[in-house]
C-alpha cells in the first residue's frame, strides 16, 4: 500500500511543479526570490521558465545554501520567521514551494513577502490541502491527516499507519509542519494582506474523482 501511495505522490509532485511553471510569466529583468530555497537545483528552473539571472533566494540550512550559491544563486541565510535581508520592493517574483507549512509564524511571513514583493510584482505559494481526500479519508479514520504526520522531530508518520516516511527521524525541527490549509483559508489569509487576483491551482494525490480535486 506505501509503495502505491509513493507512487501517487510522486506523481502529485511532478503536476504541482508543472502547475507552478505555468504559473510563471517571462521576463528576463525580473528579480526572483525563492524562499526556503535548498541546494537551488528547483531555484534555476524557475529562473530559467523566467529566463532571469537575476536569481536570490533565502534558505536556513548552511550547508545547502553553500550548494546554491556555487549554482550563481545569491542565497541569505535566514530564519523565515524574522525580517527577510532585503528592501522594500524589490522582487517582481516570489516563490515558496512546501514552506508556508513549516512557518509557525504565519502573520509575519506573508506579511514579509508583501513588504518586499514590487507592487506588479507576484507570489506563487504552494502547500499541502487539508481538504484532499487522502486527508479527509484519515480524519474519518480517526488518523493524524497525512500532512500532519511530521509534527516533532522524534520520528515522521505520527498517527498515521499508511504514512510514507512513518518512524523516520526529522534531521531539523524547522521541517516540521505548523499549519495545514484549507483551500478558502489559504485564499483569505492572502486577501488579509492585500494580495489581488488570486489564482488556485490543485495537484490531487488520488487516482480518482481528479476534477473535484482540481
């Protein structure tokens, strides 16, 4: 059953990066951030769908941020959760893929991505749906939903039988998940802050019913 669902996942994976390229427009003078960056290899591919060199990013494992930057990724080690090392309006896109989920400070990370995003500018945020139905299936099973299996860095998979990564250990307790949105409160939340003309975009896991998920 765990090898069907890493399948799926996987699969979930590929369409939510595809759903994200599509996502971005051209523009070889815009200035691209990608927050929780890593070792940059998914950075570049947003940069070169943008066809930008102008590419930063803000990452918090050292270790990883040394890979990006050899990549010509001018990376800031930082702590999401404090204000981002750059000036009001800087950035005409910025991307966060599977991070929100691990900010405990939700307020002041939208709020830093507004406050350093130019007024044209846009943000392509992506997370996991409390609402999808691998996730409503668990609830009513009485489970821990699947994106919040990894709430302590003791082990993964807590609560959950079918979790993937179940008795893994967490290396940091910055990848635990804080928050699991629902599809309108991810919505609202942005709208709270200003943001205009959202679009919502859906990367099913199922192999059933996809356009509901959708």
């Amino acid at each position: 059953m765990k090898k069907i669902l890493a399948r799926i996942v996987d699969k979930s994976v590929k369409l939510n990066h595809k759903n994200i390229m599509e996502l971005l427009d051209r523009n070889p003078f815009a200035k691209l951030l990608d927050l929780g960056c890593d070792e940059g290899t998914w950075t570049l591919e947003l940069a070169k769908k943008i066809g930008t060199k102008q590419i930063y990013g803000i990452e918090i494992v050292e270790e990883r941020a040394k890979i990006a930057r050899k990549k010509q990724i001018n990376v800031k080690i930082a702590n999401l959760n404090k204000k981002f090392p750059f000036e009001d309006n800087y950035f005409d896109v910025i991307h966060a893929n599977q991070v929100i989920e691990h900010v405990p400070n939700i307020d002041h990370f939208v709020s830093e991505i507004y406050r350093v995003l130019k007024p044209q500018g846009y943000v392509i945020v992506s997370t996991e749906n409390a609402s999808s139905w691998h996730n409503i299936f668990a609830s009513i099973m009485g489970w821990q939903i699947f994106s919040l299996t990894n709430i302590t860095s003791k082990k993964m998979g807590v609560g959950n039988p079918l979790a993937i990564h179940r008795g893994n250990k967490i290396d940091l307790s910055t990848w635990t998940h804080k928050t699991i949105f629902n599809y309108l409160g991810l919505k609202e939340l942005f709208e709270a802050y200003n943001f205009k003309n959202i679009k919502i975009k859906g990367a099913g896991y199922t192999l059933f019913l996809r356009y509901l998920e959708k």
